[in-house]
C-alpha cells in the first residue's frame, strides 16, 4: 500500500492546463523527487497534496484514505502534512525550540520532543534557544524540516527547500535533510528542477513536462532507460545523432557502428549517448575539440564529429584542449528512439 496515490488528477487555470492526467504511487517510508523544468505544474500538484488546491478530476489518497476529488475534500489542517517551503519560512519572533514546537500541542513543546527533532535534522540541542537570524541559510532548512516533522506528518512536502543555497552548503544540506527524513520513516516528496538533486537523494524520480507525467521510476532507471529523447537530454545531459538501423541490435551514425540496448524500431532512428558514455580512445573515431569546461575533478568536452555535436565528461587532469584533434568511441549500448517523421 502507498502512502500516497495520485490519480488521473488533472488541474487548469483558466486557459492554461496545470496538470493533466497525473497518475503517481509513493511508497511508505520514501523519498520521492518530483523533477522538472518552471512552470511544468511541481508546485501545482504540491499545493494539490497540501490542500490548498483542490483537483478539476482524478483523486489523491493518503494511505487508502481519499483527501481530494471524491465527495467531500479533507481540509488542509486534516491532512496530517508536513510542508517546507523554499525560504523555511521561520517565524522570525520565535526561537528554534518555539519555531519547532509550534505544531504540537502544548504539552510536547518542551522537552524531549524538541531535542529529539533537533538530533533529527543534526543540530545541536544548544541550538534550541537561537533566533532564525542567527542560523546559516542550511540550518534555517534543517529547522523547518524538525518543525515538519515534530507533528508526525502522513506526507512531508518539500519545495525546492535548497535553491536558495549555495552550491557547496545545497549538497550539504540536501543529504541531511534526505538522511533525517529516512531515519524518521517520513515519506517524502522534494519537488526540484536540479536533476544531479533528484538523482543523488530521492528513492524515485517523477519528471513533469508541461503539465504530464513522462516518466516514474528509480533513479537509475530513469537515467539509464529514459522515455524519450528530450528526456535523455534533460536528465542525463546526453546528446542526439541521427542514425540508421542495422543488422540485429546495432546502427550507424556519425560514430561508425554502435549497438544499442534494444533492436531500433523503426529505419531511420535518433540515438541518445549519455557524456559519460563517450571516451577518449585512439582506436576511434577522429573528432574535433570545440569547447572545454573544467571544473576540477572532470571537464566537460564540447566536440564535433562528422558534423555532429556531442559531449564527453573526462578525467579533469587529461583533458584535452580546446582546438585539439582527438579520437573517441561509445562505451556501453544506447538507446534508439523512432526518428521525427519529417514533412
């Protein structure tokens, strides 16, 4: 049984549709990233869990409990959700301890139960007295993540809770707050447009695009076997070259011969290849160097072979130059997807 179940939900404003047709299982106990670009409904279907929106149709259940879209709709203060917004949102006249403690009930906002929220989200307990002011960006984050889950919440909500941070203090946080959310067996939903996010903490990935669910599964799943190709290129940063089907699980491109996951369904096929999966390899092809970008323990290699763009993430300390002839092969299979039907 899922904790939470989204079904068919659809939601439009005016003449924009929000959602259509959102269907998502989240088991107990997990973490699940919701993955997308602006504007692609993330937020929307948040707001639709919390109940601060209600659904045009479909239904969405915690447990086997129906909150929306089936007769009577469970009031937002029902829910039994926990919700941290991007900013953590903390009162600014109220301490650590007031800001956690301000969803239970009298008796337990003293005690035990704020120092255990504190060790929680890895704080010090000296923490209790402080002023929002005096906490770090990430530190405000891991308090309105205690103050989610002091109530014992059915779903704790997260929106984009670390884009404000920055790089270094982001990561730091987010495996915090996905470690807290774990040892709580809180079930989780993080909504995000950072894919290595996504990828790096959540259990399942969920990607919206413009409104529609593409594709839901584990991480590697989605990065490994994607949908389609704007998906490949949206999660896995992979580029696309044109090919032509050959004998059994094989094609032709650019690259020569590559073999693929799958026999291609059609001729004339788009294939998909991940930067990880293009390496250096004097036994290649020959390629030109356009662009390098170098961040330290890899770089990113902007390259063109027979009039095709690719990319190929390398060891930073081998990294060719910009303007050097390299030569390079495909390392693994890829995916082949049917080739746009041209007018």
């Amino acid at each position: 049984m899922s904790a939470l179940t989204i079904t068919k939900v659809r939601k439009a404003f005016t003449d924009t549709v929000a959602l259509d047709d959102v269907s998502l299982h989240v088991p107990h106990g997990s973490l699940t990233a919701v993955l997308g670009p602006s504007g692609c409904g993330k937020t929307t279907l948040l707001r639709l869990i919390a109940g601060f929106l209600a659904p045009d149709a479909g239904t969405i259940a915690f447990d086997d409990r129906v909150v929306a879209g089936a007769g009577r709709p469970v009031p937002p203060q029902d829910r039994k959700v926990g919700y941290v917004p991007q900013e953590g949102a903390l009162f600014p006249h109220l301490d650590v301890a007031g800001n956690i403690g301000f969803g239970l009930p009298r008796a337990e906002r003293v005690g035990d139960r704020i120092d255990e929220m504190l060790d929680l989200v890895e704080l010090p307990r000296s923490f209790r007295s402080r002023q929002p002011h005096e906490l770090s960006g990430g530190q405000q984050q891991r308090v309105a993540l205690a103050r989610a889950l002091a109530p014992g919440p059915t779903v704790v909500l997260l929106d984009e809770p670390f884009s404000s941070l920055d790089a270094s203090l982001r990561e730091s946080t987010g495996r915090a707050v996905a470690r807290a959310l774990r040892a709580a067996h809180a079930t989780g939903l993080l909504v995000t447009h950072d894919q290595s996010e996504a990828l790096s903490l959540a259990d399942q990935v969920a990607v919206l695009r413009e409104g529609r669910l593409i594709q839901a599964g584990s991480p590697a799943d989605v990065y490994l076997t994607p949908h389609d190709p704007e998906l490949a290129r949206f999660v896995g940063g992979a580029t696309s070259l044109e090919g032509r089907a050959g004998a059994g699980s094989t094609a032709t491109c650019a690259l020569g011969t590559v073999t693929l996951t799958h026999p291609a369904s059609a001729d004339d096929v788009v294939l998909v290849i991940r930067p990880d999966q293009v390496v250096l390899d004097t036994a290649g092809v020959d390629a030109h160097v356009d662009e390098v970008s170098f961040y330290g323990h890899d770089a990113a290699i902007r390259l063109t072979v027979g009039g095709a763009a690719l990319v190929a993430r390398v060891s930073g300390p081998s990294a060719p130059a910009a303007g050097d002839s390299v030569r390079i092969s495909v390392r693994g299979a890829v995916h082949a997807y049917p080739a746009p039907v041209r007018d």
